[in-house]
C-alpha cells in the first residue's frame, strides 16, 4: 500500500490549501467518443440517444480479436483507430478516495481526499443514512478527481466479507461479523457511492472478495493456497447473505471474486458461484473482475488446469468479465486458438465491463459537459466532508467500560497526561485502503483543545519491545489530574497478509498500562485503536483502569472525536460490530476451520453460535446517559401464508421440522411493525442504538443462539422519549438455513429481544383458511 503524505495542517484549518489549487486544475480529455474528433463522433456507439446496449453492441462488433482481448484486463489498452483512450480500471475507495490502485493518485490540484474512519469503526455507528452519505461524499470526490484527471470512475470497494475469526488482519475492512450488519452497510454504502440515476452511475463501485475469503496469511497457510471448506448451511446463511443483499437491494455495479478456492474449486473459475449464484439468482446487472493476480494464481499456485490458456478459457466461461492482472490477457488468444473458448464468449465479458463505462458516461464525449462534470477540486476536502469525517468518529467510538470517571471534567482535570504509543499518531488512525489525508488531528492534539496536556509515549511503537520509557510515562500520570492511554495495534500488527497471532495487546503495552494506572493521581482511562478485537481483561477487571474506549481506527479527525468523547461533548453512541473474544478462545479455533456451528472441541464462531466467555460482546456499548425501553405496539401472532400452488406440487414436502420453505410462502404479507419508545432516563441528552434480535422456537438445530434482524439509532433528550417503529418480516428476519442452504419458517414461538425486553411471536401455517 501507498504510503499517505503528512499535511501540516490540523483538521481545522486544513480547507485552507484548497483555493490555492482552484485556478490551476485541468479537465481531462474525453475517454471516446470526443465531438472534436471527425472520425468517431458519428459512430453508432457514441450517439448517447440510443440504448446502451444497442452502442455497446456496435462497439464490440467494431473490434478485432486482438483489441477485444487487451480490453479483459484493468490496465485496458486504447483502441486509437476507435478514438478510445486506456483505462486503469483499479481504483479504492473503502473509506475514502485511496491511492491503493494504479487508477488514482494525488498532487497537483489534489493533494489529498477526505479520509473517513476505518470501516469496522463506523459500522460500529449502526447508522445506515450516515453510510450512504459517506458513499456520497466520497463519490463526489471521486468524480471531481476523475475530472482533474487524477482519477477512475471504477473503485473496488467495499469489502464485505464476514468478520469470522478475530485474528483476520483485513477484518479492519469490513462491517463486522453478522451478515445482517454487514449486508446493510454494503447496500447503503453502494447505494451512496452509486448515487444511481436512471441507468446513470456517479461511479461503479465493486463489492469483494466473493466468497468465503477471511485468510490472508496464518500459521503456514496463505489465501492463495487455501481451500475454504463450506457447508452449505454456512454458505447461504452467513457468507453470502452481505454479498447477495448488495447486489438486490444495493444494486451493485461490480463483484470480485477471491483469491481462495472454495470447496475445491478456484471462486473465479467456478460458475455455479458466477453465473448460478451472481448473475442468475441474485440478478447482478454489471461485470465480475477478479481480485489481483488471482486468476494467475489459479494457474501458477493451485494448478487447477494443465495449461494457461485452460485457466484463461475456465475463468471466462465461468462468468469472468475483468482480469486484475495480465493473465487475460496474454493467454486468452491461444485460448481462443485451440477451441477452449468461442469469440463470442469474450463479446459478452466485454458486453458487461463496457455497458458500465457508458453508463458512467465515459463514452458520451467532454466529461464537464456531462452531470458531476462540474464536480473539481473545491469539491475535495471541504468544510462540510471534513465535517463528516469528524461526525462518523464520533458516531464510531464504543464505550466499553466506565466507573463513573467520564466524561472529564475541563474544570477538575485541567492537566491531562497522554501516554502510549499511538497517542500522537496520524497515519495510523486511516488504517489501510486508504489514501492521502486532508490533514489529521491527533489524540494528543485533540486532548489539548480541553486541557494542558504532558506527553509521553511510553513505547517507541506498538510492538513495545522494552520499558525503558515506562519511568517517564508513570511521573506524567502521577503529576497530572487525569491520565489517558492510547494504545493498541496498527498495519505492523494487522493488516492485508498479515493475519494476527493472537488477541493481546503486543509486547509490553499491557504493562505499561498496569504501571501507569498505578501511578496515576487521577483516573485513568485507556483507549485502544485496533481493527480487530484486544482481549483486555486485565484492563476490564483492574479498578484502577476507570474507563475503557475503543475507538478504532477513527480517520482523519479522529483525535478530535476521542477528545470530544472523553470531556463529554459527545455522548458515546457506538456498539460494538464484532465480539471481543478472551485469548485461549483462539487455541481452539483454527483459521483455517470455516465452521460457524459449534461441534466437538469446537466452539463455534461469532455471537450467532459461540456461547463460551467473552472479554466484551457483540453490540455492547455503554452511554453517559441511561435508556428505557417500552413496547407501544408488538404483535403477538403471525398466520405464515402459503402459495396453494407450490405447496400442491411439492405434496406438502415444504413442511420440514414443521419448518415452512420461505419460496413458498407469500412474503409480501409477512410482516409486522412493532413501536419500540425510547426513553432517557438519565441527566444529558444521548443517541441510542436499538439491536433487534430474535431467537427461533426451541428444538431448531439448524439455528443460531441469537441473530440480529433490526436495528435503529435514535437521539434522545434528556428526560424525553422517542418512538421507534421496527418492522419485523418473517421471510427475512425470522427465517433459519436448513442442512441443505434452505431458507425455512420455524413454526411456533420465537423470541424477539429488543433492549433489555423480551417478546415472543407466535408464527402459524395456513393454507387457505386452513391452519397446516
């Protein structure tokens, strides 16, 4: 990954270097089709008033062989005799506009974007309109970049993939570990960057790594040799269930498929996962691309064919549109030569990747004259997306624990001592993915906007190999009123092919916390920046350690939202997106088992199906206020519809477990809402996260403990209430995934938990009048 470039600049003057640029951007050219060009203005394929199908049809039938085939690959040659420019289609926007791919770079004009918290912090948020509006922002940005030139239209993100094991080092990346969480933020997110009019994209954004990909690089055992072992069950009830909701209701322009076979069988070679699950079921309406190299690697790592051009005529028959890589596209001739593959079976991986380019624009001539044309560099790092940044860390950070000592006080706690080794840190706070920042605030910098500050950092890095600065830290801590600890990980300890040994804090962090709140005159509080889950209970059961905050990687304001959160400006809202396992869960659970259910000596994984200890679960996260649940409104039986006529032809087999199969219920009229009023009981006014879990009917073995199905963040005064209407559908939320992948409707009892409630709903069959 790109190393970020430090502006020294706060966030809160950092707007300041934009108008500098203003007068000096350039528009780039057109991509095709450019007005000033007598021999391709009139070419069928450039008039933007017939379907695109119709232009994209042209265009393919204009092309040689030879010209067709440097197209299936992202660094896509021009066609000069055509008036088309290249096109690197790699481009990243996982958190922000990234320089991670060949497509986009800064300078000049665009010295940086604005760079949002990582995304497992603002999943932690649970704020659908605050993800699509980081989609918008982002997008905006991306396009006025690709206007300036500096930039594609393509960006390979989110990476949606469940958050399995804790030690993941990319897990930092996705929305956490429950598939309903993640689904969500993907659709959201996409919809944002999208920003879909008509058939018209702002950009195409990309979901990944399709499927079953959460091992970079364990204990021996590398994504490009793994074979991810998946139960069906698994398969449709966890792994895909993000993948297929950002391509139905998300509407998703792109898919990525992993490095990792799955069952055997290399993910982009595999057309039953392409063609069946992608294009047939889900309905994907754009290209499939494989994730880097990855198709080289099927070849030349797993030898899943005898020859390259095998690889080459696999991956394209299999649904294949786009190769990161060039394997493409020197092997897809031969390929072609030797019969393994028809023309016309790159026409139509070309039919998918250039429908996208014209519905991005790209061939419909001058970029500024068409709609986001006039987006350009005063719309990158404003005021108001750095706004954003900063609102999404705070919305992010989680409270895990506080003993009355938050927030502080600016009239108690006038000198603050910082210590620990990300305390003054800025690129860390980015995480990976990411690109150059408009500027950072960091924690120690954000501390002293409230107080004076005395600075320590105790270790030289987060690997904290020696205590030799421990004596300066603890005199700090006990010379000041209160003591903050910033520690934690950083892209050293976790990151892209580097997955984690275990969930402790590295080297001596955990005694140099121990030390100093000993020391300490006042209270202590200790913040950890991380991707992944710490286990923490030394830190937890300690009285001395008075509060606990997990702040993720929080962006490029993220020391403004720490500060903000410890003297109370703002109220913690956040919950955790992932379970916070204690260490000795990871000796029994190898990375390389893709189990979900516990078994025999194996525990299971993630809140859904693990019931052993935890340091701190899914979804906690504490408040300075307190929160009231009451039910307004909530249903207390369900009659499950049938469909006479499916239910006839299968003679009555949909009835399993006495378990209905949801595609042969009617759906539509499936569900239930449910008024949920949240009351602040306490003395300052807070924002409250409501999770929404239901349990199934007892006796179910197909079904996890628990499975979030709602959720919904709320702003409440103090000593006011807020009432929230959930709406519970049967089909969706209060379905299971039998032994085969079949989704059913446990008749009977389920439970729903809503807060600190508990309400059951009683689901019925009836066929026509006729309970079944």
């Amino acid at each position: 990954m790109a190393k970020s470039i430090l502006f020294p600049l706060l966030f809160i003057t950092t707007t300041v270097f934009l108008g500098f640029f203003i007068s000096s951007a350039e528009s780039r050219p057109p991509f095709a089709c450019d007005p000033r060009n007598g021999l391709t203005r009139s070419l069928k394929f450039c008039r933007a008033n017939l379907p695109i199908h119709v232009r994209a049809r042209d265009l393919i039938g204009r092309l040689t062989l030879a010209e067709k085939i440097r197209l299936l690959v992202n660094n896509a040659a021009a066609v000069p005799r055509l008036g088309i420019q290249g096109y690197e289609w790699w481009s990243e926007a996982l958190h922000g506009v990234s320089n991670v791919g060949p497509g986009t770079k800064f300078g000049g004009a665009f010295p940086g974007a604005t760079s949002f918290p990582q995304v497992i912090t603002t999943a932690a948020s649970f704020n659908e309109s605050l993800w699509e509006q980081i989609g918008r922002v982002v997008s905006d940005e991306a396009r006025a970049m690709y206007n300036g030139g500096m930039a594609g239209l393509t960006y390979w993100s989110p990476n949606v993939n469940i958050f399995r094991d804790p030690r993941w080092g990319r897990g930092q990346e996705t929305p956490g570990e429950d598939p309903v969480l993640a689904g969500k933020y993907a659709a959201n997110y996409v919809r944002g960057l999208q920003s879909t009019t008509g058939i018209r994209l702002k950009v195409a954004a990309c979901w990944k790594h399709y499927t079953a990909y959460d091992l970079d690089n364990w204990n021996g055992v590398d994504r490009y040799h793994f074979n991810a072992r998946v139960s069906k069950q698994d398969l449709a009830d966890t792994y895909d269930v993000p993948f297929k909701s950002c391509v139905v209701e998300g509407k998703v322009a792109s898919v990525m498929c992993s490095y990792n076979q799955v069952n055997g069988k290399p993910t982009c070679a595999d057309p039953d996962l392409l063609k069946g699950t992608i294009r047939g079921q889900w309905g994907l309406s754009g290209y499939i691309v494989s994730d880097c190299d990855s198709v080289g690697v099927m070849y030349d790592t797993q030898h899943f064919t005898a020859t390259p051009e095998e690889s080459a005529a696999a991956a394209i028959k299999a649904g294949l549109d786009l190769d990161c890589g060039p394997f493409l596209a020197i092997h897809t001739d031969l390929a072609v030569r030797r019969g393994l593959l028809a023309e016309a079976d790159v026409d139509l991986a070309l039919a998918n990747t250039i429908t996208i380019q014209m519905r991005l624009g790209m061939f419909d001539g001058e970029p500024s004259a068409q709609p986001y044309g006039n987006l350009g560099p005063r719309d990158v790092c404003t005021p108001a997306h750095q706004q954003h940044a900063l609102e999404a860390a705070r919305q992010g950070i989680v409270l895990l624990k506080n003993s009355g000592s938050l927030p502080l006080s600016t009239a108690r706690h006038r000198t603050v001592a910082v210590i620990g080794p990300n305390s003054d840190v800025t690129v860390t706070m980015i995480g990976n993915y990411a690109g150059v920042a408009c500027g950072y605030t960091s924690p120690l910098q954000g501390i002293s906007r409230y107080a004076r500050t005395i600075h320590q950092a105790g270790c030289s890095d987060v690997a904290c190999g020696t205590n030799n600065l421990f004596g300066a830290a603890e005199v700090a801590a006990h010379e000041a009123d209160a003591t903050v600890l910033v520690m934690g990980l950083d892209q050293s300890i976790e990151a892209e092919f580097r997955d984690r040994v275990g969930l402790l804090l590295p080297g001596r962090q955990q005694e140099l916390v121990s030390r100093v709140a000993r020391a300490s005159r006042g209270p202590t509080v200790l913040v950890l920046m991380s991707g992944g889950p710490i286990d923490v209970s030394f830190a937890k059961n300690d009285p001395r350690v008075s509060a606990i905050i997990w702040a993720g990687y929080p962006g490029q304001a993220g020391g403004t939202a720490i500060a903000d959160v410890l003297f109370g400006t703002t109220n913690p809202g956040g919950k955790l997106p992932m379970t916070w396992y204690p260490q000795d869960y990871v000796a029994k659970v190898p990375m390389t088992n893709m189990g979900m259910r516990p078994s025999r000596g194996y525990p299971g994984r993630t809140y859904r199906f693990y019931k052993g200890p935890v340091v701190f679960p899914f979804g906690h996260g504490l408040s300075y206020t307190s929160f009231k649940h009451s039910l307004a409104l909530a249903p207390t039986d369900l009659s499950v519809l049938l469909d006479t006529n499916l239910f006839a032809t299968k003679n009555y087999s949909t009835l399993s477990s006495n378990a209905i199969r949801v595609k042969h219920a009617k759906c539509d009229s499936l569900s239930s809402l449910f008024h949920i009023d949240v009351e602040n009981t306490g003395n300052m006014d807070g924002t409250h996260t409501l999770l929404v879990f239901s349990t199934p009917p007892a006796g179910q073995k197909w079904s996890p403990n628990k499975q979030l199905i709602g959720f919904h963040r709320v702003h409440v005064v103090a000593g006011s209430k807020q009432r929230v209407k959930i709406n519970i559908h049967a089909c969706k939320h209060l379905s299971v995934v039998d032994e085969f992948g079949i989704r059913r409707i446990p008749m009977g009892s389920h439970s729903l938990h809503i807060g600190d409630l508990k309400h059951s709903i009683s689901l019925q069959a009836n066929l026509e009048g006729i309970k079944v």
